[in-house]
C-alpha cells in the first residue's frame, strides 16, 4: 500500500491554501460560516425568529414553554436515531443488505424492483425517513454504478418510498410521533391503525416506479448482471449494530417503551461497540445538528403564524365534516400545504385546528402530510436531503419530471390510503 505523506504534513493556513490571518479564531469561524448548507440557515434563521417571537410577546411564554416540553423528548428520539443509523451505514448494514438484494434479482429487473421497494419500505419504516435519505440513497446508487444499471429507478424508489413507507411505526416519521401522541396510540397501536392504509400507500408507490421509472422502456435493457457478494470490513461490528437495530425495533413494538428511550438505549450500544473497535469514526459531525435546530425553532414559528391568522384560515379550509369527505379534504389540505412550506408546519398547522377527538381527520391530514410531500424538492426534508445525496454523486434529476411524476404519485397514494382509512374505521 503506497502512503500518503501528506498525512505527516501539520496542518497549516498556508498548507490548506488559506489567505492572511485565516488561521487564525476568527479565519476558522468565518471558513465555518463559508461551510454552512442552506438548510444550516434556514434552520438557524428558523430558531432565531421562534426566540424572537417569544421575546416580543408574539408568542406568549406559556405557549412556547409547552411547544419546547412537547419537542424535547421527540428531539432525542430524532438525534439518537440518526447517530444510530449513520453509524449503522458505516459499518456496511445497508451494503451488505443492498448487495444481497441485488443478487437475489438473478438478473431480473421485476425481481430486482419488488426487493427494492421492500428494502426501501423496510428502511423507511423501521429506521425514519430520514435515514432513508441520508443513508440508503447513496447505497442505492453507488450499487447502480457497481451492477451498470440505470440509477434514476433506484434513485426514485428510495425518495418516493422515503415518504409514502412513513406511515406505520412513530419511528419511521416525526409527524407520526406528533399524531400518536395527539390521539394516544402507542406504537403497536399505530401500527394496527395504519397496516392497511400503509399497504395501500406502498402499493400505489409500486404501480407509478413501475411505469414511470422501472418498465423496460424507461431503465432501458432486459437483464443485469448481479453483483459479487460484500464482505464487511468488521463483521464483528456489523452484527451488532443490526442486532442493535433488531432490538430497538423490537422494543417499541412489544415493549412499548417510549422511543426516545429505545432510541437511546440503541445507540449507545452502537457508540460503545464503535468506541472498543472504530473509534476514530466517533465525531461530533455524527450528530444532526441542523435537524436539532430546525425542530424548535419550527414548532415555535408554526405556533407564531398560526396565532395571527393561518389558523383561521385553516378553520375555513378544514371545514367541520368529519366524514369521508371531510378527511379526504384534510388529506388534500395536508398534501397541498406540505407541497408549499413543508410537511412538518403543515401537519403542526393542521394539528391545531381539528378538534381533540377527531381522530379519522387527523390521522387522514397525517396521511396528507406523509404521502402527499412528492411534488416540490422541499415538501419533506427527506427529499430535500435526497436531492442533495443525488447532487454529488452526480445523478441528474428532471425537475419537469420529477414534479409531474410525483404529482401523479401524491394524489393517487394519498387517495388510496385516506379510502382504505376510511373503510377499515
């Protein structure tokens, strides 16, 4: 193996190519500010205008004080679970899975697209939409580019799965957290509630990756040729980060523990298994922090603009009906407003105007809010976070496509899933 003498090299300003003095405190904050995503500044701009609303008066102390107790333990849950499964993916769980998917097709493109819709819904469900994005894209497309099949099918699979698989399980959504919450299921409860709807959204998934991205005139050849088997580089740490995830799994679902605490309890087996055998992967960057910050700051602003009038104007577009009609128009508003801000305010929004005891519209605005984001690149984070994974492997997307394709998706998957809502009760 040659060696990298640049590694013995200290790391200088002038080393790194930086300019005057951008090596020092105030060089390193402003190379930081240079750094930041616009998704850093949208959520810290987010945070900075719900601490002033709260300072002005424009949300009262007590509001906010609630919203913050409601969001902390979902704030956990959320960062526990993503250092979870980031640090899952880098010990080679979605690799591994992914490359057995790919040999278990035997060079069949129908066999191939009906274990990649399970994986993807599989991911989704029991590990967050999210992760989903995050990790299972770049999996799915660097196996395109292994195996020399077309990436856009894989590529789609997972962003549309990572929204419509979302309904199940409190854990595959953090708007399914909020709704069983608001209506006190736990999550085996969910589950019961939304197996079938779930199933409904799934398979109208499956119906529109088929003929838009999947049949032969669209991936463009008859057979490929299935990969060699991966092999960890630590099995070892493999086995018990997808034991890990087995068991947190597991936990929520006969136990009824509360998921923060699953969560947690999970990752730490994780980190400790990372710490005795990889601990040079153990950084502070593991942690989602934009993620941590967007969540307060947005519950705080949605209660903000929903105090001086969204919610009045959701009152009118909800209606009162609490029949099929009336969740087939939660669902629409759900879907329609995700599509314009995104579908987190617009299920906090939604929340706060159906009455208390309403369960079928809400858990059809959940539906809205979970199957309906397909449209534009920020309906859901997930897709925002897909679309930039895509940007730097270099897979290009057709926006014309993309939003007449999902536009199809979002109204058929969402009708589909509020009716069968509406006939199982």
């Amino acid at each position: 193996m040659v060696r990298d003498s640049s590694a013995d090299r200290p790391e200088t300003a002038d080393s790194e190519g930086l300019g005057p003095g951008e090596g020092s405190g105030a060089g390193i904050v402003r190379r930081g500010v240079r750094r930041l995503h616009p998704l850093d500044w949208l959520a810290g701009g987010l945070l900075v205008l719900g601490v002033l609303a709260v300072a002005t008066g424009l949300l009262p102390s007590d509001a906010a004080a609630a919203e913050m107790r409601r969001t902390g333990p979902l704030v956990v849950f959320l960062g526990t679970v993503i250092v979870m499964a980031e640090l899952t993916g880098r010990a080679q769980v979605f690799d591994v899975v992914s490359a057995w998917v790919a040999r278990a097709g035997r060079g069949r493109y129908p066999l191939l697209f009906g274990l990649c819709v399970l994986f993807a819904s599989l991911t989704t469900i029991t590990l967050n939409l999210d992760t989903t994005a995050v990790l299972l894209t770049p999996v799915m497309l660097s196996l395109a580019s292994r195996v020399g099949i077309a990436a856009l099918p894989l590529a789609m699979t997972t962003v549309w799965l990572a929204n419509t698989a979302s309904l199940l399980l409190p854990v595959s959504n953090l708007t399914n957290l909020l709704a069983a919450d608001r209506v006190a299921l736990s999550p085996s409860g969910l589950a019961a509630v939304m197996s079938l709807p779930q199933l409904a959204a799934i398979a109208v998934t499956a119906v529109c990756l088929w003929v838009f991205y999947w049949r032969r005139g669209r991936r463009g050849a008859d057979r490929y040729t299935p990969p060699g088997p991966t092999v960890a580089a630590d099995s070892v740490l493999l086995r018990i980060c997808a034991v890990a995830c087995a068991g947190f799994l597991l936990a929520i679902l006969v136990a009824d523990v509360p998921l923060w605490s699953a969560s947690l309890t999970a990752m730490v087996v994780v980190v400790v298994a990372f710490a005795v055998r990889r601990r040079e992967e153990l950084r502070l960057s593991l942690v989602p922090w934009r993620l941590l910050v967007l969540v307060p700051g947005m519950f705080l602003v949605v209660e903000t603009v929903s105090a001086h009038g969204l919610h009045t104007l959701l009152e009118s577009l909800l209606g009162s009906d609490n029949g099929f009609p009336g969740m087939l128009r939660a669902a629409a508003v759900g879907a329609g407003l995700s599509n314009v801000v995104n579908n987190l305010p617009a299920y906090l929004a939604g929340e706060a105007v159906i009455p208390v005891g309403d369960h079928q519209r809400l858990l059809a605005l959940l539906i809205g809010v979970n199957v309906g984001p397909l449209v534009t690149p920020w309906a859901s984070l997930a897709t925002l976070l897909w679309f930039e994974r895509c940007r730097v492997h270099g897979t290009r997307i057709d926006m014309r496509r993309f939003v007449g394709t999902g536009l199809v998706l979002s109204v058929t998957g969402t009708l589909a899933a509020v009716s069968v809502l509406a006939l199982v009760g």
